[in-house]
C-alpha cells in the first residue's frame, strides 16, 4: 500500500504524457531534451520552489499571521513555481533553439515541466490523504488533482513556453524581451488565479478557468498545426522540383492522417517492421527539412543551417533508396 500514492501519481503522468507528446504532428522533439524538461519539473523545480516559499512563508506569518497561509498560496507560491519551471524552458530554448520551432515546441516543453512537477507534487498530496486511512478521502484527493485538476501545472508552464514559441522569429530584442515576459506573466497569472480561488473555497471557480485556458491553448495547437503544415508545403514544393520528393510523397508527409495510413499499411506489408520505421523516418526527415528550411529564410545561418540542410537531402534521398527497394 505504501507505492499506491506513488504509483497512482505516476499512471497519471504517463497518461498525460504520451497526449503531449501526440500532439507534436510533425517533427517531435529530442527524447533527450523531453526528459531534462520533465525531470527539472519533478526534481529541481519542486525542492526549489518548497525552499523559497518555506522561506516566504515564515515573512507573510510575521506579518500578516491570521492571512499568511492565504497569501502564501495566492501570491508567493505561483510566481516562485513558475518561474522555478520556467527556467527550463528557458535553457532548452537558449541552448538548443535549432529545435525550438514555435509555440506548438513551447507548448511540448512547458507541458513536461509542469507534468513533472505535477507528478512530485501529486504524489505527497496523495501520500498525506492515504495516511489519513480514509480510501474514499484518498480515491477523491486522487481524482481532483490527478483528473480535474491534472493539467494545471502544465497548463501554467505552457504558457511560458508559447511565449517563447511566439518570439521564436522576431529579431527585435524588445519584442522578444516583451513576449517572453508575457508568457510568464500569464502562467504566474493563471497560476495565481486558481490557486486564490481554490484557497477560499471555490474550487468550482478554479476549475471553470483552468478549462478555459486548456481551450485557449486547444486553439493555440490548432493554429500552430496549420502553421506548419504551411511550412511544409511551401518550403518542401521546392524539393519536388528538385526531384528529391514526388507530389504524392509531398501530400503524403504534409497529412498527418495519410502518414498514418501509410506507416499502418507498411506494417500490414507482412508485418513489415522495418519498412515501417523507414517510413517513419523518411517523413519525420521531410518535416524536419522543411522547418530547418524555414530557419534558414527567416533567421538566417543559426548553427550552419544550410549544412544541415545538405545533410538531410541526402538523409532523405537515402532513406527514399531503400523504401524503393
């Protein structure tokens, strides 16, 4: 009984997890980098941030005694969390920002810290109303942080990372300052919002509004989805020219639908796993292509972009060789 928290905390998290990580169409990110976003959230991000508001927290009792646990929520724990979480996204974008390529990507990482952070968090909630002995009082705790309320961190965190996404391509510095400023404004905001809400017992409040923002961001992977199947489409109709792509392998790999058609048809080939990965990487070697491309007319020579370039054509003529064979 005593992995049960832990372990319920944990299923949780693989669940959302495996959604994030769906909803990158075209090009996913580096595992490598999903994990280091995932464990700053569970680890760091969580003993930090307790430090800092255990810390706060003694200030806000000394001068506000009969409010301090009330303002210690509301107010102190947000910005520190968030910004705590939002270091990460920072880092990933500041070091790796060749695979940083839009809001859709600040979406995919603030979502992991916060899942991690979640995951770590959930998991004491669970473990304190497990001790209690009570396993209606703990199914109920488990079902209003880990279901209802189970997007709320990365809910929080994705909005830092939208900013950054936003400014992705503005080569103002004052732009980016300001955008990226306003999506950690909006996590702390949004952060602020249902934890002063839930404080004073108005849960229902909390629950309507972090809804709300999952919707804004439903909209938001919306939007970026079609932005860049747009890239792909115009920066890849140059390689059908070329001759590198056919038109059909172009609509192919710019429908995400097709592609899985066409991965579920190599496998029914005989149960043909190899093809299968072939073909999954001869389009996830097309998007990226596309997107470096895009880089590459907007941003200029990031990181040897037009080397790079070279280097995935022929990746791609490669991997089409051996599909033909």
């Amino acid at each position: 009984m005593t992995l049960l928290s832990p372990l319920a905390s944990a299923l949780l998290t693989v669940g959302y997890v495996l959604l994030i990580w769906r909803i990158d169409r075209y090009e996913r990110e580096p595992l490598k980098l999903l994990a280091i976003a995932f464990l700053w959230g569970a680890l760091p991000a969580v003993i930090a941030s307790a430090l800092f508001e255990s810390a706060l927290g003694r200030f806000w009792v000394a001068l506000f005694a009969d409010y301090a646990e009330w303002l210690s929520t509301s107010l102190v724990a947000p910005p520190i969390e968030e910004v705590l979480k939002g270091l990460a996204v920072g880092a990933i974008y500041r070091l790796a920002r060749h695979e940083f390529d839009g809001a859709l990507d600040g979406i995919v990482y603030g979502s992991l810290v916060g899942f991690g952070f979640a995951m770590t968090e959930n998991a004491l909630y669970f473990w304190a109303a497990q001790a209690q002995g009570d396993l209606s009082h703990w199914a109920a705790v488990v079902a209003g942080r880990g279901l209802a309320f189970g997007l709320n961190h990365a809910l929080f965190t994705s909005f830092t990372g939208i900013g950054l996404g936003v400014m992705r391509y503005w080569k103002h510095p004052t732009a980016k300052a300001a955008a990226a400023l306003l999506g950690l404004g909006a996590a702390i905001l949004s952060h602020t919002l249902h934890n002063a809400f839930a404080a004073s017992d108005l849960c229902l409040v909390s629950l309507v509004l972090d809804w709300a923002g999952v919707l804004v961001v439903l909209g938001i992977i919306l939007l970026a989805w079609q932005r860049e199947q747009a890239w792909m489409r115009t920066h890849l109709a140059e390689e059908v020219e070329r001759g590198l792509l056919t038109q059909d392998e172009l609509d192919l790999v710019t429908s995400r639908g097709r592609r899985y058609r066409e991965l579920v048809r190599a496998l029914g080939r005989g149960g043909n796993l190899k093809r299968a990965r072939l073909w999954q990487d001869f389009a996830n070697t097309a998007a990226e292509l596309a997107f470096k491309k895009h880089q590459l007319a907007v941003m200029g020579e990031e990181r040897n972009n037009s080397a790079y370039i070279a280097h995935l054509r022929e990746r791609l003529q490669a991997l089409r060789a051996k599909l033909a064979a």
